[in-house]
C-alpha cells in the first residue's frame, strides 16, 4: 500500500490538518505521535480510521499554539516518511 501524506492549511483557522494514509500496523499511532511531540507539535484532534490493514488518520496540529510554518511542515513530513517506509 502507498503512503500518502498531506497537509491543509486552509480547512481550519488555528490548525494546521495533517492526512496519513497507510499500512495499519502495530504501535503506529504511538510512532506518528511520537515523532510529533519530538517536533514540539500538538495534537488538537486526532480523527483515526482503520479499513481493513488500511489506517486513514487526520490530525488537526499546532505548534506554539500557530498553524505548522512550511518549515515545521517540512520537518514533520521527513520524519513520517522515514518512519513510514
């Protein structure tokens, strides 16, 4: 299955919302927060979907309570693709 990760900084006034689409598998909501926290990010609201060994799940992110910069975007994206690989 292929990973697929956006952001939207257009859907919410105070949030930046972050879409992960890929392989369910144990302890993945673990990595993905963790590797947020890592980052200073916070996680307003987490939506999380699972069909079938496919996990769909969106959080609405801040940082210092800010949208994430393009900078932090950047960052977090790297960290989720190594993750995620």
């Amino acid at each position: 299955m292929e990973t697929t990760i956006k952001f939207d900084d257009t859907s919410s006034e105070q949030c930046t919302l972050l879409e992960i689409v890929t392989q369910d598998k144990r302890g993945l909501l673990y990595s993905l927060a963790s590797i947020m926290a890592r980052l200073d990010c916070n996680i307003e609201v987490a939506l999380i979907d699972t069909e079938g060994k496919k996990a769909i799940d969106v959080f609405y992110v801040t940082k210092k309570a800010q949208k994430l910069s393009e900078v932090d975007q950047t960052m977090l994206l790297d960290e989720l693709q190594k993750a995620l690989v």
